[in-house]
C-alpha cells in the first residue's frame, strides 16, 4: 500500500503462507472430496500449486508477476476445495462461510500490495473475517443445523480436567456462538472494530490450539497424531493473525491521531 509501513503486514504475509502449506500437505497425504477427475494424481498437482505459492510468499517480502498469477491460481483450488466441502457436508451454509477467510485471503495479500486506500482494505478483511466468525457461531448455536460432534469433543479433550460435561460443553459452545456472531457485528461497525478484532485474535488462536490440545497425543502415537491433526493449526492460523493485523493497524491508526492532535495543542 502507498505510504504503508510494511512491517505491519507481516501477520497477513505469515497467515497466507502458513495457510498454504498447510492446504498443500492436507493435499498430498489426505482424502479429499472433490470429483473423481481431480482425485490421486489431480489433487497431487493442485497440492503442489498450494505449496509453491506459500513457498513464494513465505520466500519473498515482493510479488512478482509468477508469484500473482500462482496467488490468483492458488485462490481458485481454495474455492474449489471450499465448494467441494460444501456440497459434501450437504450445502450447508454455516461450512461455506467458515472458510471465507481462507479461500479470500491470497487475495488479500495481494490486494494489500496494490490498494492504496487503507482503510477500504480493511474493511474488506473485517468483512471476510466476521462472516467466517458468523458461520462458526451458527455452527456453535446449533443453528440451522446440528453442532459439529467435534465441537463438543475437542471442548471435552481440551477442559476435560476442569470438570467438563458433555452438558457443559454444550452450554459453553452456545455462549461461544453468541460471541461469535457479536464479533461478526463489531467487525462491521468502525468504532467496535478493534475490540472485536482482538476478541477474534484471542478466540482464534484458542480454537486453532484445541486441534493440538485436543487430539496430538505426547506418547507412542506422537508422530502419527501429529501428521493427521498438526496442520489444521496452521490450516487455522488466519483466523487469529488476521485480526491481530487489524488490532495493530487501528492500534497504531488512534496513536497516530493522538500524536497528531498533541503537536497542533503544543504548536497552538
């Protein structure tokens, strides 16, 4: 962005080339649901796509003309893997929106190269990011559809220790939706946007640690638990690095004005 300091978009530049690696090795070791064309050898080459775009953005701070057009590629097998999910799961909605984010964000690592105007940039990923939050509080909420059985198990795996009941689980999971849906809200509105980016930060990086926490295994079956769940952290590391960008750049946007408005008092 013109007249930007780079140095805040480390967060998006980390969170696009995580998300791709991840997205590249669920790729070559793992099933997934798309058409019988792009199975074995078709999933393969999209996976090795993924992988070089997040190699390319992780590789380098500049975008050159190899590494959009691979950002553009890589957007589209994003979206392609999200509406294969979706038809999957039996077109529900909630599991379209969640992974808004995801699909969209190589293009906002590209966008933030090109927009010159900051603040509509932002607004863009706070809308990207509240309706990923939106579709994860429906899904909480049992709202149109049931809640995810992972939900509650990953909540039973990681509190189990605190007394956690499949009851409690659940009661804790709807308390959880509706601050989900209140984050989507905040997001929209600029004057809770930094409070509800920093919630989003926390929630984030806490449902991104539970693939972790809740089905690593620190015993004989270390390596193999980790293969099967590790990358889903990364997979998720958007969903808390994303809004940790907005918190800082509102953070630093209010600090800027405060500054601004001493030196006009003290040259007054």
């Amino acid at each position: 962005m013109k007249g930007a300091d780079h140095k805040v978009y480390v967060w998006l530049r980390l969170a696009t080339g995580f998300l791709l690696l991840a997205k590249a090795y669920q790729h070559f070791f793992f099933e997934l649901p798309y058409p019988a064309l792009l199975k074995g050898s078709g999933t393969l080459i999209l996976g090795a796509v993924l992988g070089l775009t997040g190699i390319g953005v992780l590789a380098s701070r500049h975008i050159s003309s190899w590494l959009q057009k691979l950002l553009q590629l890589s957007t589209t097998i994003l979206l392609g893997w999200a509406l294969s999910n979706f038809i999957y799961k039996g077109f529900q909605l909630p599991q379209l929106m969640e992974h808004v984010l995801q699909v969209s964000l190589p293009l906002f690592y590209l966008w933030q190269h090109r927009e010159s105007q900051e603040e509509n940039f932002f607004r863009r990923l706070s809308l990207a990011i509240g309706i990923t939050f939106l579709g994860h509080g429906l899904y909480a909420l049992g709202f149109p559809y049931p809640v995810p059985p992972h939900f509650v198990e990953m909540f039973m795996e990681s509190l189990g220790g605190w007394g956690m009941t499949p009851e409690l689980a659940r009661h804790c999971l709807s308390l959880a939706g509706i601050l989900d849906i209140g984050v989507a809200i905040g997001l929209m509105i600029p004057a809770l946007r930094i409070y509800a980016a920093a919630y989003a930060c926390l929630w984030g990086f806490l449902t991104a640690l539970a693939r972790l926490t809740s089905y690593v295994s620190f015993d004989a079956t270390f390596w193999e638990s980790l293969h099967r769940y590790g990358f889903e952290f990364l997979t998720r590391s958007p969903h808390f690095l994303a809004p940790a960008l907005i918190v800082y750049w509102y953070w630093r946007k209010n600090a800027t004005k405060k500054q601004t408005a001493s030196q006009r008092i003290s040259q007054a």
